[in-house]
C-alpha cells in the first residue's frame, strides 16, 4: 500500500485536508462514479453523517462497507 496523499477540499464551503493512500483515493472515486455523481459530493455526503470520527476514518469506513456490500451480493 502506498503512503497516505494529502489532498485538500472544499465542503460545505470550507477548505479541509484529508489523508489517504492512494488505493482509497481510487476507491472512492471508483464509488462516486458507480452513484453517477462527484467524488466532492461523496465525501461532503459522508461527512455529513460521520458523527465523532475524522474524516479520513470515515471515508475508510464508507470505502470498506461499499466493497463489502458488494462482495455480499456477489455471493
């Protein structure tokens, strides 16, 4: 697995930094694109209803649950 990428970002108005590997970066955008909108849109989605965990952990979180979701129906 690479290193994390620092990528910044607007949500809801407000620029953030968020840390991840590129693998999750390419999932996400991979995600995002399956729903037919932005990888913005995604991630403001998801930070929405993350709660008391940061950012990045969320969009592990939803990355992780994405993939499996898909795994269980395949089955």
């Amino acid at each position: 697995m690479n290193p994390e990428r620092k990528r910044s970002l607007s949500i809801a108005g407000h620029r953030t930094s968020v840390s991840l590997e590129d693998e999750f970066w390419d999932a996400l955008k991979e995600i995002a694109a399956g729903e037919g909108r932005s990888l913005a849109a995604l991630i403001a989605e998801i930070d929405t209803a993350r709660g008391d965990i940061n950012l990045s952990a969320a969009l592990r979180l939803h990355t992780l649950a994405h993939f499996r979701r898909l795994a269980e129906s395949s089955v």
